[in-house]
C-alpha cells in the first residue's frame, strides 16, 4: 500500500475559501436572477391620480365652434417632485426628509397627471367652456382665460395632512395668486395618500373656476349679480374616503 503524500495546510486552505467564495457568488447570481425574472417584490405599484372616469368629461360635451375656451399651460413642478417615484414626508426624523418611494410610483408624469385633473373638473364647473389638451391646430381666437399654475409644496407624511402650495394666474399680465390647501387622509396606505393629493388638486381647480366664471361670456350672463370669486387661499380639512 502506497503512501499519500501529505497536502500542503495552506494550498488545502486556499483552495476550500476559492471553492466557498465560487458558492457565495453563484447564490448571489440565483437570488438576482430571481428577482429580475421572477419575483414580484421589484415589480412597482403603479397609481393613477386622475379617477378612471375623467375622460367621460371630455367625451361627453358637445359645443358649438365659438365657445369659449380656455387653455392650460403646462404644470411647472418642483425638482423632488418631477420624478416617476411618490414623494412622502419621513416622519421619522425631526428634519422633515422627502423619501421618494421605488416601490410606489405615478402611471404617467405627475404634471400631465394634475393637467388633466384640473381640466376635468374645470369642465364640471364650467359647462360654456372648451378646454383642448392637446390641440393639432393653432386656435384663430385668443383664450378667455389661459391657466399657468405652478406647484411650490405637496408632501405629507403617511396618514398626515397633505400642504399643496401653488402659484397661480390666468394671464401673463395677472400677478401670481399664492394659494394653500390642505387635505387629511383617511389612513396612512398609499392609496389614501393619492386620493389626498387629487382632493387638493381638485380644491385648487374650484378656486380656478370661481375666478374664471366671470371671464366667460355665458357664465357672466348667468351668474348672480352680488357673486364673488372664491378666496385665493383655502384650506380643506376634509378626510378623504374611497
């Protein structure tokens, strides 16, 4: 019987850590691999901020060719904002941090989002006007009212109350109207911060049309003679429910 000669301690040593680091790694590639192509927990939620009924608003109106019309211009919105992710308040540090959430995210742009929000319900309130999102032609006549709106604040932490801050003024030569509205979640989910945010979006549009009713011809014609604008400045304490 022959003898084995005896391995070097240190070659035995090096060649178990390649072999546990060649395990390490391929484990690794296994768990990644599964996450990509088959774990839902990388799969984002996708939320919608406008309900799904908002184009029936659109869809459903039939005016002649000179209704008055009004335009929207783009929605400006701040850099933390401008982002595909929901952006919330930490309440878990004393110095306010935004925490822009990967696994919860807008289905398309948020400023398109509110653009289309604020002209649904324009529409609502204001049945002589025609809004056109998206024109193909140049209109031949000029807009009653163009609407550039720029939003300044909309944070909250979950379950707290939701400060939308905007600037606001239906022509170039209006001055900026600063305006705050505050809408209160009905728990601390995700959803119930949406419907927060559309609640607020929904206020600003009703303070819109107040000031644009008397700018319309058919709106001024009917509305009361002692009827004013709404304030500028208008807070909701109102919980939203489903």
């Amino acid at each position: 019987m022959k003898n084995r000669p005896l391995q070097n301690p240190s070659m035995t040593h090096r060649k178990l850590v390649t072999r546990l680091s060649s395990l390490v790694t391929l484990s690794a590639l296994l768990v990644f691999s599964a996450g990509c192509f088959g774990g839902r927990s990388l799969s984002p939620h996708l939320h919608t901020l406008a309900p799904a009924t908002i184009w029936d608003t659109f869809a459903s109106r039939d005016l002649p060719a000179d209704a008055p019309r009004i335009d929207i211009a783009p929605v400006t919105l701040p850099r933390h904002l401008d982002r595909p992710q929901i952006v919330i308040l930490s309440d878990a540090t004393p110095d306010a941090e935004l925490v822009p959430l990967d696994q919860h995210r807008w289905a398309m742009p948020l400023d398109a989002s509110i653009r289309e929000l604020l002209a649904a319900r324009l529409l609502e309130k204001l049945p002589s006007a025609t809004i056109d999102l998206y024109p193909t032609t140049t209109p031949s006549t000029p807009a009653a009212a163009t609407v550039t709106l720029r939003i300044l604040r909309m944070e909250a932490p979950l379950g707290g109350s939701l400060d939308l801050v905007a600037s606001w003024q239906l022509s170039p030569s209006d001055a900026p109207r600063i305006v705050h509205y505050r809408a209160l979640p009905a728990d601390a989910s995700i959803p119930s911060y949406v419907r927060a945010v559309r609640e607020a979006v929904t206020l600003l549009a009703d303070d819109l049309s107040a000031h644009i009713s008397p700018l319309l011809p058919s709106e001024s014609a009917s509305a009361p003679s002692d009827s004013t604008p709404a304030k500028s400045t208008r807070k909701s304490t109102r919980k939203t429910k489903d």
